[in-house]
C-alpha cells in the first residue's frame, strides 16, 4: 500500500471513531423506547418515573385518589391528594386573571389505559398507538400525578393556542407542576410535545425542573 493511501485510511478510520463518538447516545429511531423494561419499586414517590422503559404493576392504584372540585374538572376526575390540592389552587389562580384551566383526563387506571391503546393500535396501527398514547402500566395517569388540561378554547389539542397556556409556562411551576412532554425533547421522554399534559413532582422539584429547562428523566439523571 502506497504512504498515501495508508494515510487516507487512517484520517477515515479516524473520522469515523469521532463520529461514532458524538453520536452514540443518540437514538436515532426510538430503539431503546419499549426495550429493557424496569417495573417501578416507588410508585408513591412524588418523582416516580413512568415512561416508555419504566412500568407501574397491573393492580397499581394510588393509594390518596381524591376526587377533583367539578368547577375545576370536565366531569368526575381523580387525582393524588397532593396534586389535587394544588391542581385546584392552580386553577383558582388562574380563574381569579379570567383564565380556564380544566381538567379533561387526570387518574387513568391500567385497564382503561389498555383499551386506549388498543383502540389506536387497531384503528390506525401499533406506530400510530405507540406515538399518540402509553401501552398500559407505560401512562403517567396511573401514578394519579398526571393531568390534562384544556384553556378558553375548550380543546386540550388547541391548548398551545390559548393565552392560559402562556400563563401556564410561567407559572405551572409555581404549584409543583411541570410540562412533561415538551418540544425537541422527544428522544428523551419517548412521546411526542403534548402542551396539554402537565405532571406533579412538587414546587421544589418543579422550579429546579422549569429552571434548568429539563425533562424528569434529565432531572433524575442529574441530581
Ligand atoms: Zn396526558
């Protein structure tokens, strides 16, 4: 082999190696969503952690489900007794500037989850169900901390659209509440920007959260 050639090759073995650096923790196509699956051991946790690699148990249910003030909710909605309280108090704040917050979906149990997911899967396919909703024990619903919400327009899929959805990225925080499916973030939390679905981890948790402009996974990551 010529000087030259052998030089060539190794700047290309060389590049490679970098490349191959810089880009390994990327997921690329969503592979590591629904692989490795941990069952969750601290689901009372304010700071659990369920997403597409985490899982709550089938019979899981929240020990402290307390039922939604019906000024605040679409109809019958149960939440944490933590987040209820503070869901409600959000709300209120909220009502007092003449903005809506209501809570259109909140606790979902496991087998409600299910039929959700199924419906998506045999209507429009597994992508579609996988992208749009959690397969069941996957949903933050189940924890009771998890909540969706709709603005003055009245549609939790037009919430980006409402000026209670400005109000809410200033201030969410403030009450323990983060948005936990944001924008660009979506190789991190496994789902994609969903203005609409607001989490309770509490306001110290929160703040460090909103501050840092971090997911729950990169919040635990880096404590
Ligand atoms: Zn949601």
């Amino acid at each position: 082999m010529r000087v030259e050639t052998f030089k060539k090759c190794v700047y290309i073995v060389l590049f490679l190696l970098i490349a191959l650096f810089f880009t390994k923790d990327i997921d690329f196509f969503g592979e590591k969503f629904y692989k490795n699956i941990k069952e969750v051991t601290n689901p009372e946790s304010l700071v659990v952690l369920v997403n597409k690699n985490n899982r709550l148990k089938e019979d899981y249910v929240p020990l402290n489900l307390e039922k939604i003030d019906l000024a605040f909710a679409t109809e019958e909605k149960y939440l944490r007794k933590e987040a209820r309280e503070k869901f409600e108090q959000l709300s209120q704040d909220a009502k007092n500037l003449n903005y809506k917050i209501i809570a259109t979906s909140a606790y979902r149990g496991y087998e409600y989850q299910e039929k959700l997911h199924h419906y998506y899967k045999e209507t429009k396919g597994v992508e579609y169900a996988d992208l749009c909703s959690a397969r069941p024990g996957h949903s933050e619903h189940q924890t009771g901390l998890s909540v969706d919400v709709t603005g003055s327009n009245q549609d939790y899929n037009l919430f980006e659209e409402t000026p209670e959805f400005v109000w809410m990225q200033k201030h969410a925080h403030e009450y323990g509440f983060i948005l936990r499916y944001p924008q660009g973030k979506e190789k991190i939390t496994g789902f994609k920007y969903e203005p609409w679905h607001y989490r309770y981890v509490g306001e110290e948790v929160a703040k460090i959260i909103y501050e840092n402009n971090w997911t729950l996974e990169e919040y635990l990551k880096n404590r």
